[in-house]
C-alpha cells in the first residue's frame, strides 16, 4: 500500500505534466462492460482518491476503478504488452522526433530515454492496476512498441519560438510565454526564463567587457560578433554563419567557446574538428545535436571530402550518414558550428563561392595579459541578463529586415582565408601559395587608373625582386586578376589602365597620347600572343 504509494508520488514528482488527464479520466470513467470478478479493495480505492487530488480530476472519489480499466481494454486475466502499449498512449502526453520519444514536462517536451521511460511504465501501470507489476521483459517490449507504433504522433518543431526552461520565448512577439503542450520550439535552450522578463537594450557589464576584448577593441566587430551570437540562439538558418575565431592564444577565444555551449542542453552539443568528419561512421554522432563547437578545427589543410560535408552542414542540406550496424540515411543536420584555431586554414580555391556567404573568420588579436580567472563565472551569473540583451539585438535585426551581415575587417579575413577574389593560374613550377603572395603584392604596388599605364619589364622586375616568380606567370596573374591589356608602343610593351600606387614608380605612369601612331596589331590581347613575355624584359 505504502509502496504504491509512494509510487504514485515519485511519478507526479517527475512527470505530472506528462500525464494526460483527458485521456486517463476518460479510462477510469467509461466502461464498455461489466467485470465481476475484481473485487472492491480499499487499498485501490486510496490510491485513486490520491491520484484524483494530485491531478485535480473532476472524477467521484471512493470508487475502485480496476473494472472500468479492465473492461475499457478489454482485458482478461492480465494485461498483455498489445494493450499496456494502447494504454501508455492514452495515459501520456507522448510523441516522436527523430526516431526519439518525448513527453510532455513542465519544463516542455523533452527527450526521454529507454530507463527513465520504463521507469515512468512501471510507475503507472502499477499504480492503475494495482496488484500488477510488470517483467523487465515487459517494460521493454511496451518501449520497442512505443518507439514503432504508427500511433504515437510526430511532433513539429516550430521556429518562431525558443524553449527556455518554464517558459518560451516567442520571436513574433519578442515575448516570454508559457509552454504549451501544443508547441515545440525548434531551438531549445538551457537558460531558465521567467513570464515577467522582458528583453532588455542595455548590454550586461561583464559581457560587454569580455566581448570588447574579443574584437580587438573594435566597437563595429564587437557588435557583427554580438549580432551572430544572438542568431546562433535562434533558428533562423538564412544569417546563421559558421564562425572561426582566429588568433594566438590567451586572446578569449575559449572563453566564448563555453559561454555559447553553455546556453545548449549538454546532450545536444558535440565537440568534433572538421576532419573528424572525413571517417565513413563520423557523421553519425552529429545525428540530433544542436551545436558543433571545439576549441580546434583541426589540419590546416581541409580536403575536398570534408569542405564538401562542411558546404553541406552549413547550408543545413541533406547529408548522407553511414550507420554501425545499420542501413545508411540521408539526414538534415541543423548544426550550429563554432570553431577556435591558431592556424590560419587553406580551402580549395574552388569552393570560395560556395563558402563565402556561409563562414566568417573572426580576428581575435587582443593578448590578455592578465585574464581574469573568475570571468567564466561572472558570465554565467549574466547568463539570463545577456540571453535578454541577446534577444533585443535579434528583434533590431528583424526590424531592419537586414539581408546579410557584413564586416569589412571580417570579409578581408575570410576572403583571404578562402581565396576569395584571387584568379591562379596553371603553373608547374609556381605553386598556390606563392600565386596568391603575387597577386598580393601586385595589388599593394597598383590599381587600376584609366589613362595610366606600367611598363611591363618594369612591373616585371619589381615583382621579381621581391618574390621568385617568372616573367610569364607574373603576366598571366596580372591578365587574370586585373582584367588589362596589354599594348605595344615604341618597341615596349605596357599594361594599360594600370598605374602605381607609389609615388616613386611615377616615372612610368604616363598616360597614352591618344594621337600617338599605334597600329591595331600592337594592340595586344593575351589569347594573340604566340612569343614568350620574357622577350620584353631586356629593353
């Protein structure tokens, strides 16, 4: 007696809210027949009474509803594992996402594993019925008959809202509400809100500090940082970029790291490097998470098998994910991904495209000299304060229907990064890298002027003092990225168009005398040269 007692209590502790009333009123209420053969028992007649006072049913009380629960299911001696599944169904508030079971909490639906959901089973049944206490066995075939029944309903996530303990925040309003069985946030977070917080403007102190500090005491990167971090806690997937923060050590960069996988549910964040993508079962343990964070992105070099998943989980596009032991599945990872490193990374030119809009590397160049040990903890006690501030730095961006989020410092960065903007050429004996340092230094030496020109042996010998390049690479990379031509006049050959940047190449930027006897087969395009460039170096 006592024992189903305290059964009883133990289950309302955890799971009141997961208990449909309607339903189990509507199994202790109607009957469909009549059963003789259980008699009246007072023991039974308490726990009902209890479980009538704890859910507050509108139900009479001193009533042993054994019979009425028989006879609705139809059952005989004992219950077999058919009818404890139908009943499951109808007693709990229980639906499926992602092949997982939920029930409904006061703190929403969450997930509910294989124990604590036998758990839960045994409770009840035993509390119902009384006198019956069901086999492992049984518990674990009413699970397997729980997680495949076509009658457990899917749950739909919604975006517009973000579970936040007790409460949700709705981004239409830019409200807290209470949780409603009838909703199931797309984003959930582990932060507790409460009906009477509201989003706040000011930024909290410790944060605004820390977060300074991380953006180089740029007050414009500080906020493209903030921005992203806010919509790193929303579901929105059309701002969402993934961020590498870059730089030397004692700089923050950790810190953040924390910060942001503390607002996530632990089970729902993983810590992988890119390259533990490129194993045939990695991508499995990405299956249900929420957020990808690691303090390393790991080899600086990204082969084309992983940028590829990574192009994928980015866009939040279907994946295809191999399985131990089972069937491979083609699955749509939404993944929030965040990632420290040292080292500055090398993707293949060709997937700059793709991956320009989708990336930010974010510079964190600050050395914190003497970094205060206690900060972690001080942002947690902010933790409420910032994700409200958050909020409100989301709700401008909403408001100003801003499209992209630029930064000029962090485009560079990123272009640089991925070879944005940069044409190469097919060489054997020049590689990437030392195309790329060309094309820098040719456009730190010159831009484009109309009306100016350079001497190509001139540009030429520059270019070859400061890096070991050939005459003919230097003028294919300067046809590729310049988009010039190039000209005879006099016997020399110039780049049209193009001037110096330096004052003290002024010599050779004189504009064309427009009345000068230039024929046209001097003017030369880069597909009608047939000799070598080197044959204009020695003027």
């Amino acid at each position: 007696m006592n024992h189903i007692l305290q059964m009883l209590s133990k289950l309302l502790s955890v799971a009141k809210e997961a208990i449909d009333r309607q339903g189990l009123i509507a199994i202790l209420t109607i009957s469909v027949g009549n059963d003789d053969e259980i008699d009246k028992s007072e023991q039974a007649i308490t726990v009902y009474n209890e479980l009538i006072d704890k859910l507050q049913l509108n139900i009479p009380k001193d009533v042993d509803y054994r019979p009425n629960i028989y006879s609705y299911f139809g059952i005989q001696k004992k219950p077999n594992d058919t009818i404890l599944v139908e009943m499951m169904i109808s007693i709990f508030h229980i639906k499926r996402f992602d092949s997982e079971l939920f029930i409904f909490k006061d703190i929403g639906w969450q997930k509910v594993n294989e124990d604590e959901l036998q758990g839960l089973i045994s409770k009840m049944i035993q509390v119902l019925l009384i006198d019956y206490k069901p086999s492992l066995s049984t518990l674990t075939n009413i699970v397997n008959g729980l997680q495949k029944s076509t009658d457990v309903e899917e749950l739909i996530e919604d975006k517009q809202y973000i579970g936040c303990g007790p409460s949700m925040f709705n981004l239409n309003t830019f409200e807290v509400v209470k949780n409603c069985i009838d909703i199931f946030p797309k984003t959930r977070l582990n932060i507790e809100i409460d009906k009477g917080d509201v989003i706040n403007e000011n930024i909290p102190d410790h944060f605004s500090k820390y977060m300074l500090e991380l953006a180089n005491f740029d007050t414009d990167l500080k906020h493209f940082l903030i921005q992203h971090t806010a919509i790193l806690l929303t579901a929105n997937t059309k701002l969402r970029r993934g961020l590498i923060l870059h730089g030397a050590a004692n700089n923050g960069k950790s810190v953040y790291i924390k910060l942001l996988k503390s607002f996530f549910h632990q089970n729902d964040v993983i810590s992988k490097t890119l390259n533990e993508l490129g194993g045939r079962f990695d991508k499995e343990s990405l299956i249900g998470k929420r957020l990808m964070a690691s303090d390393e992105i790991g080899e600086a070099r990204i082969n084309e098998k992983v940028v590829n998943d990574f192009k994928k989980l980015l866009s939040v596009e279907p994946i295809h994910v191999d399985r131990k032991g089972q069937t491979q599945v083609e699955v749509t990872l939404d993944l929030k991904l965040i990632f420290n490193t040292n080292a500055v990374l090398n993707f293949p030119s060709e997937h700059a495209k793709a991956l320009e809009r989708r990336i930010a590397v974010i510079p964190c160049e600050y050395y914190v000299e003497k970094a205060d040990p206690d900060l972690i903890e001080k942002l947690q006690d902010e933790k409420k304060e910032i994700f409200l501030y958050l909020m409100y730095v989301y709700q401008q961006i909403v408001k100003a229907d801003i499209e992209y989020l630029e930064n000029s410092r962090v485009t560079e960065i990123t272009h640089d990064w991925l070879n944005f903007g940069y044409e190469f050429v097919s060489s054997r004996s020049v590689s990437i890298p030392n195309q790329k340092a060309c094309i820098n230094l040719l456009r730190k030496l010159t831009a484009i002027k109309p009306g100016s020109r350079i001497k190509v042996s001139r540009l030429n010998e520059v270019i070859r003092d400061e890096i070991k390049v050939s005459s003919q690479v230097i003028n294919d990379l300067v046809q590729a990225n310049f988009n010039v031509q190039s000209r005879l006049n006099n016997g020399y050959k110039y780049w049209i168009d193009l001037g110096w940047k330096e004052t003290d190449k002024k010599d050779d930027m004189i504009s064309f005398d427009e009345n000068e006897n230039v024929t046209d087969d001097e003017f030369l395009y880069e597909d009608d040269l047939n000799l070598g460039w080197e044959d204009f170096d020695d003027e």
